[in-house]
C-alpha cells in the first residue's frame, strides 16, 4: 500500500490527465495544505477541486470547507477506485454512489 501522500499524489495525477484529455488545462497546488489541490481552466471557466481517494463506501472530511474561493467554485473530487470518480459540492454526504460520476460532470461544465 503506497503511504498516504504517495497515494494522493496518485489520484492527483489521475484526475488531472483525465480533465487534460477533455481538454482542461489544470495546475497541481503541489504540498499545498490549502483547500484546492487542483486549478482547472477552461473556455474562461475555472474551477478548484479537492481531491480525495479511498477503497471505502463512504468517505468523511472534517472540517467546514467553503463552496467557492475567492469566487471560484470548490469541488470535491474522489477517486474511489475501478474507475469511479465522483464530485460532490462541500458539505455533500460522500459515498461510492453519490455525487456525479466525473465525465458527467466534464459534460456539463
């Protein structure tokens, strides 16, 4: 099992090259202990993620987290693993079944 920054790292990894292939243009916030792991931009949008990962059904944050930043939205992305990667809105219950499937969520940004 890789240690837990490895393995964030690794989901980092994932999610960004997954948004680069849909044509995002996305900046790690590497080590940050800030709240946004990833700035995406696009056609004028921008978006920040969170991004988590786990084996787990379900996933807590701690912790109050704002829904936007500066004015920029905040999302929280996890990687649940076998290709299910689902975003939530700060506050949302996180589980396997929740939240929207990633590339839906491309689909409507």
């Amino acid at each position: 099992m890789a240690p837990p920054k490895r393995k964030g790292y690794l989901a980092e990894r994932k999610i960004r090259m997954f948004l680069n292939r849909h044509g995002w243009m996305t900046v790690r916030s590497g080590g940050s202990l800030g709240l946004a792991d990833l700035v995406c931009l696009r056609k004028g949008k921008c978006i920040l993620m969170q991004v988590k990962s786990t084996s787990k059904h379900s996933l807590y944050v701690e912790g109050p987290m704002p829904s936007e930043i500066e004015g920029f939205p905040l999302y929280v992305v996890v990687d649940f693993g076998y290709g299910n990667i689902r975003v939530f809105k700060p506050g949302e219950k996180i589980s396997r079944q929740g939240g929207v499937p990633l590339r839906e969520f491309l689909e409507k940004c």
